[in-house]
C-alpha cells in the first residue's frame, strides 16, 4: 500500500517512516518503540540524542541536561503507568463482556 507524501504534523525523531496529525496516534508509537526518548525534544535533547531539527515550538524552549533526563525520567514513568492503565481496562471491557453473555443462571435457579 503506498500513502501519498503528506507533511504530518507529528514526525517521529527516531525513526524516518513515522509520521502522524493525531497527537494520540505520535504517543502510541513512542509508547510502543521508543519508551525511553523523548518524543517532543528540546535543543538539549536534541544535541544528546543527536536528532534531526524539525523547527518545532517545543525545540525551542532550552533546559539544562540534568532537567532534560528528569523530565524524560518523568515521561517514561507516565506513559507505562498510562498503557498499564489502558491494558487494565481492556481487562475490565473482556471480564464486562463475559458477564454480559453469560447464561442467567441465577434466575433459571429461583425457579427449580
Ligand atoms: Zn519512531
């Protein structure tokens, strides 16, 4: 399937064939391949990482390399506690379902 050439907003830094206008849809992939980088580099990160410029607000704001790794620190441990939540709730959709479809036993019993 080749996709036309459009310019998405959301580029992934890390690999070259990512590329999205959903926020949602640039989170899950970095959730899903790149956990530990950040997704929305500043100049710092930029320079660490050795990631490519792509003129973005979020590039400009500059901090220092230790508030750098902090906040990557901090990303991290949100985005796995936000796909634990996600998986947990899946969970709680399946046990739902089976519920749902389950035999209504308890009423055939008040009856025997
Ligand atoms: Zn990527």
């Amino acid at each position: 399937m080749s996709e036309p050439i459009v310019d998405s907003y959301y580029k992934c830094y890390h690999c070259a064939h990512f590329s999205t206008n959903l926020e949602s849809e640039y989170l899950k992939h970095g959730v899903q391949n790149h956990l530990y980088k950040p997704l929305f580099p500043n100049e710092t990160e930029l320079k660490r990482y050795n990631l490519r410029p792509q003129n973005k607000p979020w590039e400009k704001c500059s901090i220092t390399e230790e508030e750098a790794i902090d906040r990557l620190a901090g990303w991290a441990e949100k985005r796995i506690r936000e796909e634990k939540k996600r998986k947990q709730q899946d969970q709680e959709d399946k046990i739902i379902a089976t519920f749902d479809s389950a035999p209504e036993i308890t009423s055939i019993n008040k009856y025997v």
